[in-house]
C-alpha cells in the first residue's frame, strides 16, 4: 500500500493556519501573540508565525530562544548545518534534549557574535538611515489604545493617563417656573471642559479608574425670546470612581464580556449630586475591525438646586454601538453612534422632561511617542429641539511595568 502523501507544511504560517498547527482556537492564539506569549509577528495588521519557531517552542524552548532556532534555521539553509536538533524531529515532535537546548542558545549567541560592529560614527548613520520613519516600537498598538474604554488590557502595575480637551455647545428644554406659571424653557450651554481620567492594572483581568473635569461654561435660559437667567462658572467637576473586569473572555461564537461598577462623590454638595451605576461592555475581533456595544445605567440622587442648570436626571441610560479599523499598528479610525436616554425628574422649580438623545462620533488614534497616543474626536446630535455639538483631543500616555 502506497504511503500517503503529507503537504509540506509553510514556514511562514498566518492565524488560521498556526491556530490549525496548534490545534488551537485562532482567537486564542491571537491573545497569546498579544501578550507576546508565543513566537510572533505582526505585519501591519496582520499576525505571521514561523513554523520552525512554534516547533521549538512546543518542544520547551522559550519564545526567545524558539525564535533564534528558527532564525538559526534560515540562515543556515538546513536544520543539521547548525548542529541543531533534526527538523524531522521536531515535526515528528519529539522534545530538545538538555543538549541540543544549549545549542540552540549557543546558535544565538554565534549569530550576535557574528556580525562585528561598526565604528561608532558608521553605526549612528546606519541608524538614521535604516530605521524607518513614523514606525512604531514594540508596544500597545492604536487599535488596543483606543480600546482601552472597552477592554480590560493593563497589565498588574500598569498604568494609563488620559490628559484631554474638549469644548461643546448644546440645547436643551425644560419646564420652568417663569413669572409664577409654567413655560417651556431652553437652556443653551457652552461648555470648555479639561480632564484627567488614570486607570490602574489591580491584577489580571481588572482594573481600577478615577476621573476627574475642569470647566468653564456659560448658560442661558431663554422662553421664547425672553431670557430668564444666564450664569457663567469655572469649578472642578465631580470625582468619578469605579472598576471593571473581564469576565467572559473572547472565542469563536462569542465577545469579551467586561463588567463596570462605578460611582460619582460630587466636590460641592451644593452644586451636585451622588450618583451609583454599572455597565456592560462586548467586544468581537474581526482582523481588521473590532466591534464594540456597551450600555451603562446610572441613578442620581438628585438634589432641588436654585439654578436650573444643575438639576440632573434622576436615571439615565446610555448605550454605545460602534467599530475601530487598524489602518496600521499605529492609526487607528473609529466610529460610534451615542444614545442617551433620560427620565422625566420632577423638582420644586422645574420639571426635567424625558428625553431620547442620539449622537455620532468620528475618531482617529495615532501614535506619537513611546507610550504616547494622540486621540482628535468629533461628534455631532443626531435629534433633539437644538442643536449639539463636540470637538476635543485625548493624549493617553502608558507607562509602568
């Protein structure tokens, strides 16, 4: 009986073909080589992996010394050349030896050793000319920066800053008390707002954040074409605190499940009010797009307040549908369609009506520096009686173990 023929198998594998190599899920092996947990590459948007190196690693080599095996294979056109271990060995999968172990690192030591180095003032030229302009190092990419409000990606110890600026206008009615009967009045604001949000890896899998605003606004409230009242304020806005963790992890058929509890301590009881709440958030890999759905609840306990312009909503619920496409490692484009959605809250001088609000989004993630992310974003009402609309930009900066 003749033997039956075996496709040779590529030295270069994509996703799918080293998921089925490994006998893995493809999903599962895109996290590993995230975490740099397995021997890797990514081309731009795209994950490749050398065959010779998963052998190796699978035999009990080490990611870094798995990819010196493979690079020690390549440069030397047979396995038996370097005086490694055969490659029909570690097809057939058997483990390295103590011995042939130690020849793959000496294989990589001789491969260092071989290339002398030029003189200091040839290598710094080498440098600026080899190295290529707006590449990215080895880091996050933009597409896991911009991320970063979805997914749980930080790592224990490691921290993110986001630094931002973001100026708004925007319409708004409401039932008011306006010489001793009732009118329709709306509230026209115009808002510079400067914030500060950190986020902290607790442990794998969560992580904790803290929030805070600086703002600058003017209000009018008008009914009809009389004004009633206007106010101009700069004041440190509330402190938000909260957590969020992975709770379902992402495979074939299903999102990454992240959980958010959250709560609101206001800086001045007299100007605002507590506030309890929690989230889901999904999201689903599709190289090269991510999708992403998120819904939050959140109850204020809403205080009567003089100044119409501080009475908040007794409960909103906001929901979040949108996609990022990684035009690389380092630019990411995304889209979001916003929705609010507020309840009717009655208060001694003024009734907030309920109110459906729509709002879509227009994002760019691009990197700058080391740990260093620029995020410009544009959004714009969808509906409502007025008008709304926002512009600002998000440095987040990644730094810690």
């Amino acid at each position: 009986m003749a033997a039956e023929d075996t496709a040779p198998v590529p030295e270069v594998l994509t996703l799918k073909e080293a998921a089925e190599f490994l006998h893995v899920d493809p999903l599962v092996l895109k996290d590993m080589a995230r975490r740099q947990e397995i021997p890797s590459r990514r081309i731009g948007v795209y994950w490749r992996f050398s065959h010779s190196a998963l052998v190796a690693w699978l035999a009990g080599a080490d990611v870094e010394t798995a990819e010196l095996y493979a690079d020690a294979l390549q440069r030397s056109g047979a396995a038996g050349a370097t005086g490694l271990a055969s490659r029909a060995d570690f097809l057939e999968g058997a483990p390295l030896s103590p011995e042939a172990m130690s020849r793959v690192t000496a294989a990589g030591t001789r491969l260092a050793q071989e290339e002398t180095p030029p003189p200091a003032d040839e290598a710094s030229e080498a440098a600026s000319e080899e190295e290529p302009i707006g590449e990215a190092p080895e880091e996050r990419t933009a597409e896991d920066v911009f991320l970063r409000g979805q997914r749980v990606l930080l790592a224990p110890g490691e921290v993110v800053l986001d630094v931002g600026m973001f100026y708004s206008e925007s319409d708004n009615q409401q039932l008011a008390l306006v010489n001793g009967g009732v009118g329709l009045a709306t509230v026209e604001t115009e808002t510079l707002t400067g914030f500060i949000l950190g986020r902290y890896g607790l442990f794998d899998e969560t992580e904790i954040f803290a929030s805070t605003t600086y703002r600058d606004q003017d209000t009018d409230v008008t009914v009809g074409s009389q004004r009633v009242t206007g106010s101009h304020r700069s004041e440190f806005g509330d402190v938000r605190l909260g957590v969020r963790r992975t709770v379902l992890r992402e495979a074939v058929g299903r999102p990454d499940v992240i959980l958010t509890l959250e709560g609101r301590i206001p800086t001045d009881d007299d100007d605002s009010s507590y506030a309890v709440g929690g989230g889901v958030a999904l999201v689903k890999s599709i190289d090269p797009v991510v999708l992403f759905a998120n819904t939050n609840y959140l109850h204020t306990f809403s205080q009567d307040f003089d100044d119409v312009t501080r009475l908040e909503a007794e409960d909103r619920v906001g929901a979040t549908l949108g996609y990022a496409y990684a035009l690389n490692d380092t630019i990411t484009l995304s889209t979001a369609l916003d929705a609010l959605f507020l309840s009717e809250t009655d208060f001694d001088n003024a009734t907030l009506r309920q109110q459906e609000l729509f709002s879509l989004q227009f994002g760019l993630t691009s990197w700058l520096a080391k740990g260093l992310y620029i995020e410009p974003t544009v959004s714009y009402g969808l509906n409502g009686p007025g008008d709304s609309f926002a512009i600002g930009v998000t440095l987040p900066y990644t730094f810690g173990p």
